[in-house]
C-alpha cells in the first residue's frame, strides 16, 4: 500500500456533494453531520493511496465511467505462493484435519478449544499476515484468500478465525496504522498466536450507523478510560487482543487492549442465545472505568477511528466470499451421494433434471466466488484499495451461500435436511449470517453506489447544488427562466458530458483469447457497464437532492453494476482454467447473470447446458471437490 502525504483538511465550505444534497433536500441538520462523518471517513481513507489506486481509478468506477472498460484490471492470476507460506498452510490444514479425525476439533460447549488454537500456533496459522520482521508468514493476500477455501473444506469456523484474527482483528490495524513501537509490542504476540485477537466495533445502537457509537475513552494521565458496551464480537473471550473502537474528544477512535485473563469489575463479557457462530465464542463486552494505556492509541496519517475501521473491512470481505465458496463445495461434495442413493420411481435422482439443474448451477456459484476471491485479494496485493471491488466479493459470496444452502443442498436432500446431525438442520444459520457479516448487504449496495457516483456528482452535480442552494431554489423547474438563469455557469459542463455520452459510440473490450461463449460474456458485461454510466448521471438529474431518498432506486442500480463485473470477472476466470467443467460453470454462472440483468426466461439451451454440467459433476468429474469427505446419509435405507 503507498502512502502518500495528506492534504490540508478541506475547508467547510467544502463539503460533499453528499452532504450537501442532504442539507438541501430537507434533511435534520443532525442527519447531514452524521452522513458528512462517514463521508469525510471514506476521504480519509482515500488518502492513504496513491492517486493510481484509489476508487475513481479503481477497475469497478472505471468499468462504468471509462469509455472503454479496462478488461486487464479484471483478469486475475494464479497465486504465487512462497514455499514457507504453502508450508504453514499445509501443516496448519493438517492440523485441523487431525483434530477433526480424532474429534477433537470442539469442548464440550461446542467451540473450537484452546488446544486446538494452539496447536494451529505452532504451526504459525495465526502469523499468515503478520510481516516476518515480527515474526510472521507475510503471506501475499492472494495466496491467503483462497486458502481460506480451503481450509473451510476442513473448518469453517476455523478459516473464519483465521479472518477475524488476520483481517478485522488487531492484526491489520497495527500493520498499516500502528507506530513502529506499537507493532514491535503487539505483532509477534499476534503473529506466534499468543494473543489472538478480535474486531469490537458493533454497539447495541450502533450497526450500520457508525456514527451512534457510545462507548468513550478520557484521558486520565497516561492512561485512557473506557466506558461502554459493545455486541456481537467474534473470537473474544478473556485474554485476546481486540481492535476497540470507541470516542474520544467526540470523535472515533482506535485503542488497541489487551483484555485481562479474567473478568473484573472493570471488564466482563455479555454472553447471549446466538444462533449463528456457535462454534466460537461470539459476546460482547461492558467496559467499567477499564484503563488502557494512552500509547495504545492508533493515529492515522489522516482521519480518525472510522478510517481505520474501514480499512480492515476490505480483507474481511473478501474472506466471506472466500469461505462461501468452501461452504458451498462442502454442500455440493455431501449432495452427490445422496443424489446417487437417492431412488424415485424407480432411478436414482441424479438421473433428473432438477436435480441437475441444482448440481451445475451449484458449481456455477462456486467458480464465480473462486473468480472473484482471486480477482479482489489480486487488487489488494498490487496496492488498491478495493473498496466497490470487496464488496461486490462480499455481497454476491453471501447471496451465493444462502441461495445454494436453501435453494439446492435443503430441497435435494429433502425432509433430512431437518434431522439432527444433518448439516443443513446443523448450520443454516451460519449458512444465512454471511448476509450480514461486514455489512448487511443492500446496505453496502447503497454503500457502491455511493462510492460509484461520487466523483461524477463531485464535478458535475455538487456546482449545480452549490449555485441552487445560494439562489433559495430548492426544487429545480428547467421551464423557469429564473432558474436557468442560477445554473448558467455551472450547468454546461455537465449537458457537455450528456452529449458526448450519447454521441460517442461504445468502445469494444481488448479481450483476450476467450471460448467464444465466455467472450460473449464479456463483451455482453462491458457493453452493459459502459451504458450504466448515461443511466446512472441521469437518475442522478432526476432525482437530483432527493436521491438520498430513493434507496430502492439505488440498490437497484448497484445491483445490476455489480452483477456485470461478476459476470466479467467470471467469465475471465473461467476462461484462463484449462478445466472444462470451470469453464461451463463459469458459462453457467454468466447465463443465469445474465437473465436475471435482462429480465429473461431461461432458455431450452440454457436447460440443456446447467444439466449436461449436474451430469459430469454427478459423474465426478469437478475436479475442484475431489477428495471432499461428504457427510453420512442419515437414516439410509435397503435399494
């Protein structure tokens, strides 16, 4: 990551565009301030990147508002791994799986124990991304991200831990934003797994809203006070180290505690009923006048709390979509017995369609979480930032979890998905939660879009705000003479920008060689993205200081740009496999995209293709489960 010199903090007079279409589109003065918070956050983090990496220079923004998509910043590679990072990668898989064979993986509570953390220390799992100057792997992100697929084919919640620790966790916090004396303090301890860690940002008011958060730190000496209570906090129990994000003077900020080995009267856990997470201990914690030391503070080149918080977001993200995809291979690997057993009217129900149908379009989720886990951890090894990028990851990994967990593993094997020991009936909660982990997802939809359209409203649409606020105009007629008058200056360069839009013909994709059905693919994406740009800037116009308002509207625009870059970024990844059953995932994947972006039926080709794939896969060809250990047929019965 470069960083790169901060500017002068912007003047008031200098506001978002967003902030600005607020104030003016009768929102409380309250709600702009807060919505101005996370809009200067979001600046801030902006700086920590050199120009080349930043969002409005990012393959997402560019694929939209370029006249040409950059298809090459959308091609991935495979992972470069160091021998001595794939060493503790293996030995660290080896470990779970010794565990998981001897059933020892959880207590009796259910929860990975302390030995096993321990045992997966010493083979230095928990070091993945600390820098080996502390002690650590310094893994590249793209070997680490896949890998967290793989180690889900063992463990989910074991790969979630790894996340928690390495990405959300103390651990990114202390490599970007610590001082050199704060990493030399923290990062062997977390690097050697000594002292694991965690991310304590939720509140009981504060979710999406970052900016209701409660719990405060005074200065008291050298130390810092806390007082406050956070929720929902994976991997904390007494002990760990944990990135706490709290208020201090007002604004957000980032200690970094080292919590005690016991509950005091000054710390203790709130534990609750969790549905999801159950094989890790996820509670929360009230702080009572807790001290910790003052040097324990983060300080950012720029910004606050909130900067950091969003950083270390990103990683995490990507680590959703890259244990969806083990998820999901666990749920395809454990349906093709059952699929082969299972007999209706006299054949197996491999044999039938719908079946099929569920096998390939499985699969067909799969290589796109594989595409764009590779595609993401890829941006963040070559320096961006990877805002819009993580959380398309983020967002189509979960969706693609729920949909194949309800849609496909529960309907194929039918009323067992309810017994007891089926992991369906097991874990569909921790199946359904990536929905909500790291953001909710329509709530990120609106969080791209925002970061989609806020350059183009930064120079085109903020003049015209600016000029309508200082002329009392609220409500904008082109039919008033008064009112075009106010906008004579401002409005030009964007009616300029319309025109040249609608004038200028499409520019086609460099495209590399490509299977003419997955060129297809990508051509269809980038013809669409590019588009999206006229469609966008005039939804803009239309709803103009209100469109803060039309959530709907925007989650709706999010989701079809977000559709089209998985369908690139798919279709690319599909097509540099040599595996013929990736590529016809891919396709598959592409398709139903596709249809869902045109509002069409599936065609009888369509049918053909998904349920030629279910066969080859039910066949055993898809290399990417092979040696899966799928779960026992519960309640089997004579053929």
């Amino acid at each position: 990551m470069s960083i790169e010199t901060p500017p002068a903090n912007p003047s008031q007079e200098e506001k978002s565009f967003a902030e600005t279409a607020l104030a003016l589109g009768g929102k409380s003065a309250d709600e702009a301030r807060r919505t101005g918070a996370i809009d200067t956050a979001d600046d801030q983090v902006e700086t920590l990147f050199a120009k080349q990496y930043q969002t409005a220079n990012s393959p997402a923004h560019r694929a939209v508002w370029d006249r040409g998509v950059p298809v090459e910043l959308f091609m991935s590679s495979p992972p470069q791994t160091p021998p001595e990072v794939q060493k503790v990668m293996d030995d660290a898989v080896a470990v779970a799986q010794r565990h998981k064979a001897a059933g020892t993986l959880r207590n009796a509570e259910g929860k990975i124990p302390e030995n096993v953390l321990a045992d997966l220390a010493a083979v230095g799992y928990w070091g993945l991304l600390v820098d080996k100057e502390y002690g650590g792997s310094g893994a590249p992100f793209s070997s680490f991200a896949p890998f967290l697929t793989r180690m889900a084919l063992v463990d989910p919640t074991v790969a979630g831990l790894a996340s928690v620790h390495g990405c959300i966790g103390a651990v990114d916090p202390v490599r970007t934003f610590g001082n050199p004396e704060q990493k030399q303090r923290f990062l062997p301890a977390l690097g050697n797994g000594s002292r694991l860690s965690a991310f304590a940002l939720t509140e009981p008011c504060a979710g999406s809203d970052l900016t209701a958060l409660r719990t405060t730190a005074r200065l008291d000496g050298d130390h810092y006070v806390v007082d406050g209570e956070k929720l929902f906090i994976t991997n904390v129990v007494p002990g760990r180290t944990i990135g706490l994000v709290c208020l201090i003077d007002g604004k957000p900020s980032v200690l970094i505690v080292d919590l005690p080995a016991q509950e005091n009267e000054n710390f203790q856990l709130r534990k609750y009923g969790i549905y999801a997470l159950k094989h890790t201990y996820n509670q929360g914690i009230v702080f009572r006048n807790f001290r910790v030391p003052a040097a324990n503070l983060l300080k950012p080149p720029r910004g606050d709390g909130l900067t950091i918080a969003y950083h270390g977001l990103n990683l995490g993200r990507i680590a959703v979509c890259a244990t969806a995809a083990g998820n999901m291979r666990l749920m395809l690997a454990s349906m093709l017995p059952w699929a082969r057993f299972r007999r209706t009217y006299g054949a197996p129900i491999a044999t039938r369609e719908l079946v099929q149908r569920r096998l390939g379009e499985t699969a067909g989720l799969i290589v796109a979480c594989d595409a764009l886990v590779a595609w993401c951890a890829g941006l963040i090894d070559r320096g961006y930032r990877g805002e819009m990028e993580c959380v398309v990851a983020k967002i189509f990994g979960g969706e693609a979890q729920k949909t194949a967990a309800i849609e496909y593993f529960m309907k194929t094997h039918g009323g067992r998905s309810f017994l007891h020991g089926h992991s369906f009936g097991d874990n569909i909660h921790e199946f359904l939660a990536p929905c909500i982990y790291e953001g909710e997802g329509e709530m990120l939809g609106m969080g791209f879009f925002k970061s989609l359209v806020k350059q183009h409203g930064k120079t085109y649409f903020e003049p015209i705000g600016k000029a309508l606020a200082a002329a009392g105009i609220r409500q904008p007629n082109p039919l008033n003479p008064a009112h075009m008058w106010a906008l004579k200056s401002v409005a030009p360069p964007y009616l300029k920008w319309v025109a040249t839009q609608r004038l200028r013909p499409l520019a086609k994709p460099n495209l590399p060689n490509m299977p003419k059905n997955l060129r297809e693919h990508a051509e269809f994406a980038c013809e669409r993205l590019q588009r999206m740009a006229l469609e966008i800037s005039g939804t803009m116009s239309k709803f103009q200081l209100k469109l803060a308002d039309r959530q709907c509207r925007m989650s709706e625009l999010s989701q079809r740009c977000q559709d089209m870059i998985t369908v690139l970024t798919t279709s690319m990844y599909g097509a540099r496999s040599d595996d013929p059953i990736v590529q016809e995932a891919a396709d598959i994947a592409c398709q139903n995209l596709q249809q869902k972006f045109l509002g069409r039926r599936p065609s009888n080709n369509y049918f053909r293709r998904v349920t030629a794939l279910g066969q080859a896969i039910a066949d055993g060809k898809f290399r990417s489960i092979a040696g899966v250990e799928a779960e026992e047929i519960l309640w089997s019965y004579e053929q």
